[in-house]
C-alpha cells in the first residue's frame, strides 16, 4: 500500500534547503499572518518585509509576545497604501515574492491588476491550489478558484499554460490535464463542455503545451479509475489528473472547501502570471496554510530567477558570439 507523502510537506522540506526570498506581506495586522510570517522566516524560507502601520504592528506583536526585532517593517498610513507599497517592493525587485496579510482580496488586487504600475504581464493571472488528499495518490492541482470569476475560452487557456508550467516547476514533467464539466459528454446546452473540448484541440494545435489534455471529464471521471472504466472513457487523464481546470469561480471555491471540509485536505493558494508569485489565501487560512503557500511561492520565485540567469546568460554568449563574428569579419584577408 502506498504511503501518503503530502506534497505541502514536501515542498516546505524542499525550500528549506534554498536560500530565503524576501516577501512583501501587505497589512499583517491579524494573529495568523503575523504568525505566518514569523513562521515561515524561523524556517528559513523568508526574510519578511512586513508592510502597514508600524504601530498597529507593533501593538499586535505585544500583544501576542511576538519579537519583531529581526523583521523590517515599512511603515505606511493604511492599508490602502500596503498594498501599494508591496507591489512597489516587488516591481523595484527589493522583494521576490508579494503576501496578503489580513487585506480584503479586492483592496489587495487592485495595484497589483492596474495597467502601467501593477504586476501583470502579457498572460492572464490566475490562482491555483495545490490540494494535499490523503483519498487522493497524487498531487492535485485546482484552478481557478480564485481570481477569474466566469473566464472566457482565451482566458482558460491561459489559465491551463499557467498550471502546467507550474505543475512542472513542482516536478510534474508532462502534468496530466482535466477540464471538468458536469460529466463526459459534449452538449451545447452545457457551455463549460464546449469550452472543454475546444481547449483539448488548442492543445492538439499547439496553442497549449507542456501537458496532455482531457475533456470534458466529471470530477469522478478526473480522480477515479473505476469510474472512468465503469463509463468505458479511453483516456490518459481520465482517473489520474494531476490538474483540475473547473469552469468557473464558483465551482472552484466549492471544490476546494468540500475536500477541505470532509476530507480533511490542505490547500495551499498562489496566484500566477504575474511579475512575482502572489500568496493569496483566505484570511482565516491557518498558519499550517500560510507556510505551506509561501513555500511554494518560494519554489517558483527560484524557479523564475533560475530562468531569468539562464536567458541573460545565453544572452552574454549571444553578444560574445557577435563580438567574435565582428572581429574575424574586420580582419585583413
């Protein structure tokens, strides 16, 4: 019989061996995100940058003995201006990775979405959960539960390039796909089967990559292999997914909080696509939560500077071949 090895633990183990990253954490003015992120400096996986009044922060460390002397605080009037100054943090390149304390959700969003001064690039952001299941032999990721409410076909195929790449950076090499819908079958009365299967033939188009792609499958269709046998469903992904792309919001949000509420699974939440990772949990997300989403931010904050030394390193052989060229070409013959 298998034993269940979390992944959360996993890629919290994984993290502790990589140096820290400094991490913005908007308005940390609740006992869990300021245990958060004293947490997770103590396990070496940040050096936290703990953005708000300086006062207010002050007076919740005292008031929960908590010692911020290690830690810097940028002080700023309100919560308004945290979340400003935290995403001004990440786009200076000061800190690697953005947190949200106790901010509500749209008031954290809103610099990190505007045009010339946020954080998005040219792909659509979106969220992902890694669901840690003990019912469930693999990692599972659930996308989007989170950020896109009813996501258009282009958006969702942003969304799944989005998982796949970071389903890789996890060590998924070729991540297994499936597009969920209310079951297999393709019906124009269900627009969310549509969708499924116009993404399968993106991918098939090279429009998506890195993955292999089913849909539209149920969610029992996606996890259980009796299930997709009973249904007689020949797939590669059918039974053995490593990513769900839900339809929409909605049905995201109550996927999670079932297998969180009856299964006892752990989530952890990061946003994608963005100039940096952003942890984005629920406010009322448990320390064990928090730890786990910054570890993963971490992971792909590495993973993205281990990127970006490769393209400048290609880049300096790229000019060192120019340069030689230039000069056997100005040579007398």
């Amino acid at each position: 019989m298998r034993v269940h090895r979390p992944i959360l633990d996993h890629v919290i183990d994984k993290c502790r061996e990589l140096d820290p990253i400094a991490v913005a954490i908007v308005s940390p003015l609740s006992e869990v995100a300021l245990t958060a992120a004293i947490e997770a400096a103590s396990a070496g996986l940040i050096n936290p940058y703990l953005v708000g009044p300086r006062a207010k922060i002050a007076a919740l460390a005292r008031e929960h003995e908590f010692e911020l002397a290690p830690y810097l605080i940028v002080d700023v009037d309100d919560e308004v201006e945290a979340a400003q100054r935290g995403v001004e943090l990440c786009r200076l390149g000061t800190c690697q990775a953005l947190m949200n304390g106790s901010l509500r959700p749209d008031l954290f969003l809103q610099p990190i979405m505007a045009d010339d001064t946020g954080l998005r690039l040219k792909r659509r952001m979106s969220h992902v959960f890694v669901v840690d299941t003990p019912s469930y032999p693999r990692t599972l990721i659930i996308t989007d539960a989170a950020i896109n409410g009813y996501p258009k076909l282009e958006e969702k195929a942003d969304i799944v390039q989005n998982a796949i790449e970071f389903a890789q950076v996890l060590g998924i090499a070729i991540p297994k796909v499936a597009i969920l819908s209310t079951s297999e079958t393709v019906s124009s009365n269900v627009p969310s089967t549509i969708d499924a299967a116009a993404l399968c033939k993106m991918a098939d188009r090279g429009q998506i990559t890195g993955g292999v792609l089913d849909g539209p499958l149920a969610f029992d269709d996606a996890v259980q292999p009796e299930a997709a046998r009973i249904k007689q469903i020949d797939s590669a992904v059918a039974g053995r997914a490593d990513i769900l792309v839900v339809p929409d919001l909605e049905s995201g949000s109550m996927l999670v909080k079932q297998l969180q509420s009856l299964v006892g699974a752990e989530a952890a939440g990061v946003v994608l696509g963005a100039r940096v990772p952003i942890i984005l949990t629920s406010r009322a997300a448990n320390p064990k939560t928090r730890l786990a989403s910054t570890a993963v931010a971490a992971l792909l904050a590495h993973d993205h500077r281990r990127a970006f030394f490769e393209v400048t390193a290609g880049f300096g052989v790229l000019l060192q071949s120019k340069a030689w060229l230039s000069s056997v070409g100005s040579e007398p013959r």
